[in-house]
C-alpha cells in the first residue's frame, strides 16, 4: 500500500558504508524530538512529525500564527467528504465515489502582531527558535526569541495538548513576554474553515484536493467563546468546532469577538510592560456527526468547552502526563548502545498510541490523523502493522478498531455479494467501510484484507482473554471472513487453490495460489471454526451447520502452497519462480520506485517484489515453514525485493532476524524506524507511516524479541544485535504484563523473564518451557547465532549500514 523513494546504498548490505542517521535538523533524545530553528525546506515533515492527536482529533504541528507552513491540517477520525471516482473504462462492480478526509476547521491559529509587524519568522531576525515533541507529557512545546523588522524583541512560548483523556478537546496555552522596552500586541485568536490544503499532484500517494468542502450552517460567539458549524457538500456530515479562552493580561486591554460563516474570531489588544506578560490559554473541541443537528452539535462541543475549562489547563496537563505514564510503564522498549533507534522507536510507539487512544467506533487510518495522504483511508496494514502493538501494550485501542471492522461488516457483505461471492470481502482502501479502490487488480484482488482482520481479531481474542470480544464481534468476523475463502477457492487434484487474487506484493497482481494468501486463508478457516466451537449458540444465530464448519477444516488441511522443488524455495505464487527476472543493474536509482517509472505491464510479468509478501507469510505463519525453508525462501526473495512499500523493511528485518543474518536486521530495523524522521520514502510531507511505525515496534519484539503467536500460544526466541548491550520490552497478555530483558555480559547474551503485573505465565525461550511467577524472574542463555551464508539484495537497494550513534 505504501510506497515511496527509498533511500539505499549501494552494493552488499554487509558492505561498510558511511552512515548518515538522517535526522535532517532533530536531536537525538530519549524522550523528546527537539528540533531548532526553521528550515522552509523541512516544514511539511516537521509539521507531520509534530502531530498532536487521540484517535478522535489530529492537529498537524503547524505553527500557531499560521505562517509559516506548508499543509494545514486538523482532522476528526471518519469525517470525511465524497467525491467522484472516473474510470476510463467503466466495469461491472467498479467502485463510483471515493472518499477523501476533510481539512476541518482550524482551531490551533493564534496570529500575533508586535506593534504593526506580524509575527513571522521568515521576517526579523530569530535569536532562538526550538520546538518540542515532549513523548511523556504529550505536548508539543515552543519557545522563540525574535526581533520585529522595526527592532522590537519579544519571547514568545507555548505548550500545545490533544487530550488523551477527554475525547473531544483540545487545549494551547500561549505566552507573550517582552524582551526590553514594553510593547504593543494584539492577539487574533481563530477558527478557521475551508483553508487551502493544497495543489493537485500526480503521485497516487498523495490525496484529492478538496475545493471548500464545507458549507456553513451555523455560527455563534459570545464572551470570549465561539463555535462554527459546517456541514459537507456531498456526504452531508456535520460537525462543529468551538473555541473559548482564559486569559491573564495586564490591566487595560481590550478584547472583542465575532463569528461570521467561515472565521470566528477573539481578538485581545494590549500593552505589554518589560517583566510582564500575556498568556492566553485557548480551549479547543470538535465533534461531527451524519445524524444530529446543527443545535445538537453545538450543545456536545461547548458543553465539552465548558468540561475543559472547569478542569483547567493544569490539570489537562497532569491527566496527560499520568495517562502516558501508565502507557509507558507497561509498554515502552528500552535501548542500550544506540540512542538514536531508542528516540526513533519511542516516536514511532507515540505516533501509533495517538492515532488509536481515543478512536472509538472508527478505523486506523495509513497515515493516521497526521496528514491527507492516501485520501486518509484504512489499509489492510493497520491490522497487519499497527493492531499487534496496540494489542500487546493498549488493548483497548486495539478493540475498538476490530470494533469498527465490525461495524462495516454490512457493506463487506454487499461487496462480497457484489463481487459473487460468499460471506464478507472487507475493502481494500475506505473510511466508512465502502470500497474506494478504483484500481481493481491491486484493490479488490487484494483478498488477503479479510485474513489480516481475521488474523487480529485472533490475536486480539488470545491475548486479551476478552470473551465479551469473542462472542460479539470476533466470531462473526471469523466466520464472515471463512466464507469468502470457501465461495473464492476451488480444489484440483485434492488441492484447495484461491486463484485470481493479489498478495502483499503489488508488483505482482492477479496470480494463482499466493502462498501469503493461502497460509492466511488458512489460518481463518481454522480459527472460525474454532470460534463456532467455544460458542455454539451464536455458531446457530449465524447459520452455520456442521457441513459448513467440516468445508472449512477440509479447505484448511489441504490448501495448497506453491513449492519449487528444483530451486528448493516457495514459490510466492503459482509459476512465479518461472517467470523472467527483472534487471536490476540496469535499473537507475532515480527510476525506483518502479510504478512511478514503469507500467504496471513490464512490472507484473517479472520477478520483482515491492514489498515482502511470501516472507512476511513466514513471520506471522512460520508454524508452517520449516527453519530450512525459511532460510532458503528469505534468500531467494531478498535478491528480488525492491522496497519501493515502506512496509518491506519491518518484515524482512524480522526474518533476518530469526535466520540469523543480525547485522541486516539491524539495518532494516533502521530503516523502518527512521522512515519519517529521514524522509526516506520522500512522502512525510502528506503525513506518517503509521504501519512502519508499528512495524518498528513490531522488530524489536518480533524480530529481536523473537516473540510468536501463532495458535494464540506466545513464545520467545531472542537474539541481541552486536551493536546493542540490552533489549528491553514489555507485553500484555491478559491482566499480566511480562517483561522481556536481552542483555549482554562479558560476552553472553541472556534473555530475562520477569512479571511487572499479574501471578503467573507460561511460555518457551527457544523452544524450553519457561514458567515465570510474580517475584520470582527468570533468567537464561541465548543460543549463540549459527554460521548463515550472506544473501544479497537487487543491485543499488541494500539497506544503509546502521552505525550507532552518541
């Protein structure tokens, strides 16, 4: 799904190369992402890094005087508009509209004049510019010294907060000091709708451009309040966006308000003296809805106003700080020996946690609420990626996305029934549920979106022991999800075969037997039927027989996985290992990625992979390879796998990993990491990867860790990178909470078993039973690594070297 320019060096991954940490401006901190002065060039990254959201609201790190920037943006989760979706030539169950998430009203502005010169960094003279993303109080902080063009220095500073508490608010305390003599001010605090969000651009990455998508119904001010309400042109959603304010200013300033359709607007003038200041705390809070009324709306938003008020901004600021302190303490990944992965992981950690806490009854979008890449549609890849990370450190986060596949289930039947066939086939790329793929070979080929729902919803179930889960929602999903399998494959020769489909890898579409697929579609069917077996009375209110439950089992045991006997390798999919090989030397590296540059034509009959399909099949269904085979496959498809996805290096990291190549997982792992905080894939600017960010997460538990699930049984098989001397994480399993401890000592690398929460767990570390009680940890020896032959990557696309940094 996602695919951009990466960034590689040339020639082997083992080669030694000079590494740049491709930070581009940030220091490297353990619990921050400090970023000084302002570059032009860096904005639109710096603005998607800086994003502050819940799952309900996102605010991009835009500067609050508004200009500077390059993309505003605040977003609700599943707020969205309709647009037309042209096809050149129109077929049976093609989709006609797409969605496309809505710029809301802007909210974060505070324009500031010192005298009559507007507060812009690109005029004056700046003395001090820092920014801060504070990862424990969930701030972004700003401190700034600057000069007026007319000679007037003033200090400007504030701490900005999307609550991860209260769903709906937000909250920006801002502080005016001068610097010498006393000054003149005026402050326009706003809400803004229907900004300009951008150009038009070719890239399929980026969104459709959305030319005043809302329409004013309402609005209203009064003291020092205001809210806004607009509704969408085509889906016909509301929402309402308020504003109210405390300030503290010296004796005699002025303050006035006013609404009008697009713009409300606080203004305070004042007169500043040396030693004083002005602070001005603004309380944001957004709701939308395609029921209620306008009235309806206003009443939730300024009651949630008056919520945030009463508590103040302290107390925001403590309930902030404590519920990322109970996140932490059960979740976070400690690094020792490279500062710079340790930083990269815990923003990676951040970002995923923010774009979940507080979804409740919406998706996971690719890039979260950080941006409009993508349209702001859910992927596969949130329950592939990001689902395993929130399942084992906020499982609540986790339910509420299954929840919401839940809630789509109506329009995954029709789609199914559309398509002629069976049970539900979940969308490919959709904010509410409705297809919105138009390109049908990589869209609604791309069947294995029902398996990675399915495969969460059992992660989910055996981690969480949530039995309410269970019956309600997962076993529904289960059994809708098996349907489809049974309807879309066929047997030949006493073989199951799921023709016709598109596996992970979208270089290589509509194929016969992808073996992703089918390990994944085999998994479902066994689960589904399992599921009926715990609870035989919603197995009979969903109308499955005995028979129906016996296909699933007989369609599981003999579905087929493609197998190359003579080169001894899987075959990705049917007759793939025949076909012609890509060249790679002659491939310039300005040509990468491949779709950008070639048609899809040359690239579909070739041996060339975008992002790891038949390897990620052996990470999350490594029950069905053997050690042989993994090593075998993972070097066969690592000469031909391009990365043009920023979703390829997590999983081939993880398989580096467990095939004992350490250096280049450790490579990936950077890659994955860095992805946003270097740019690699010349995309942050539209928004994060949120997926390379839980695929991050997912190498040092996964990968490292050497953490498996398969059948819902959790073991442990760690490893230790030479370049790191300890590899701590936490998981959640129930009510317990295991942490996980790699060290090395004088050479030896053990594994540490300890229980933070919770009586007793029972796991192996590579392959010995391990009982771990509270009290009572647990500690043994990491088996060294075994002699593995090098494998090499397509020419120009070895991973950069990863070389820690101070």
């Amino acid at each position: 799904m996602s695919n951009g320019h990466g960034q590689h060096t040339s020639g082997e991954s083992g080669d030694t190369t000079e590494y740049a940490d491709h930070r581009r401006g940030y220091e490297i901190h353990p619990w921050k992402l400090v970023r000084n002065g302002l570059s032009l060039g860096e904005l639109a990254a710096s603005e998607s890094l800086f994003t502050l959201a819940n799952g309900h609201i996102g605010l991009r790190g835009t500067l609050e005087e508004g200009e500077p920037r390059a993309v505003p943006g605040t977003y609700i989760n599943g707020f969205y508009e309709q647009r037309p979706l042209p096809h050149a030539e129109a077929g049976y169950g093609f989709p006609e509209s797409g969605e496309t998430v809505v710029n809301v009203t802007d909210g974060k502005i505070i324009r500031l004049f010192v005298g009559d010169s507007p507060f812009d960094l690109r005029y004056g003279h700046t003395l001090e510019h820092e920014r801060t993303l504070d990862l424990r109080s969930g701030t972004l902080d700003r401190y700034t010294e600057w000069v007026s063009p007319s000679g007037t220095p003033v200090r400007v500073t504030s701490r900005r907060l999307v609550s991860l508490v209260h769903r709906s608010l937000a909250a920006i305390s801002y502080e005016v000091e001068p610097l010498e003599d006393d000054v003149y001010v005026a402050l326009y605090s706003d809400l803004l709708a229907n900004e300009q969000a951008g150009s038009p651009s070719s890239d399929p990455r980026d969104a459709a451009v959305l030319e005043r998508p809302l329409k004013s119904e309402a609005s209203a001010a009064r003291g020092q309040q205001a809210v806004l309400m607009h509704r969408t042109r085509r889906s016909k959603l509301r929402m309402a966006a308020g504003m109210d304010h405390v300030l503290e200013v010296p004796p005699g300033a002025n303050t006035t308000i006013e609404s009008n359709g697009d713009l409300a607007r606080f203004t305070v003038t004042a007169q500043i003296p040396r030693g004083q200041k002005l602070r001005l705390v603004k309380y944001l809070a957004y709701g939308w809805s395609h029921r209620r009324s306008s009235p309806a709306l206003r009443d939730q938003v300024e009651a949630a106003l008056a919520v945030g008020k009463l508590i103040g901004w302290d107390e925001l600021l403590e309930q902030q700080r404590a519920y990322l302190d109970e996140f932490w303490s059960s979740a976070d990944v400690q690094i020792e020996g490279d500062p710079g992965m340790q930083q990269a992981l815990r923003v990676s950690m951040f970002h995923v946690l923010q774009c979940a806490a507080r979804s409740e009854g919406q998706g996971i979008a690719a890039k979260g609420l950080s941006g409009v890449g993508y349209d702001g549609h859910t992927f596969w890849d949130a329950e592939a990626f990001a689902l395993p990370m929130l399942t084992y450190t906020a499982p609540s986060a986790a339910r509420d996305h299954l929840a919401w596949r839940m809630d789509t289930l109506p329009q995954a039947r029709d789609r199914a029934t559309e398509l002629g066939l069976a049970g539900a086939a979940f969308p490919w790329r959709t904010i509410t549920g409705k297809e919105c793929s138009g390109y049908w070979p990589a869209g609604t080929a791309a069947f294995h979106v029902n398996s990675a729902i399915a495969d969460a919803v059992s992660r989910y179930v055996a981690a969480s022991g949530d039995a309410q889960f269970d019956t309600e929602v997962g076993t529904e999903i289960l059994v809708e999800t098996a349907r489809l399998w049974i309807s879309l494959g066929h047997y030949d020769d006493g073989s199951f075969h799921i023709d016709g489909v598109t596996g992970p890898d979208e270089y290589t579409a509509i194929v016969d037997d992808n073996v992703y697929t089918n390990a994944m579609a085999q998994a479902n069917l066994r689960a589904a039927d399992a599921a009926c077996g715990r609870y035989p009375a919603k197995e009979v209110r969903l109308g499955v027989t005995a028979e129906e439950r016996s296909a699933w089992r007989d369609a599981a045991d003999a579905m087929i996985l493609p197998f190359d006997e003579y080169l001894g390798v899987h075959a990705q999919s049917e007759d793939f290992t025949a076909q012609d090989e890509w060249d790679f030397a002659r491939t310039a590296a300005e040509h990468y990625p491949l779709l950008l540059n070639y048609p899809y034509f040359q690239i579909y009959r070739k041996q060339v992979i975008k992002q790891a399909d038949l390897v990620m099949a052996m990470h999350l269904r490594g029950d069905v390879f053997t050690d042989e085979q993994k090593a075998k496959n993972f070097a066969y498809y690592e000469a031909r796998t391009v990365r043009d996805s920023s979703l390829s290096a997590t999983t081939q990291a993880i398989l580096a990993a467990e095939t004992g190549h350490l250096q280049l997982a450790y490579d990936y792992w950077a890659e994955g990491a860095l992805v946003d905080l270097g740019d690699l894939h010349g995309n942050v600017d539209d928004g994060l990867h949120i997926a390379a960010m839980g695929g991050a997460w997912l190498v040092a538990v996964a990968g490292f860790g050497g953490m498996r699930d398969h059948g819902g049984t959790l073991t442990f098989a760690p490893r230790l990178p030479a370049e790191l001397n300890r590899l701590r994480f936490h998981v959640r399993i129930g009510e317990a909470v295991l942490a996980v401890d790699i060290t090395r000592t004088e050479g030896q690398v053990t594994a540490g078993y300890e229980l933070v929460q919770g009586e007793e767990l029972t796991t192996t570390h590579h392959g010995e039973p391990v009982q771990v009680r509270s009290g009572e940890p647990v500690r043994m020896a990491v088996p060294a690594v075994p002699e593995v032959e090098p494998v090499h990557q397509p020419a120009g696309r070895a991973p950069v070297r990863r070389v820690p940094q101070a």
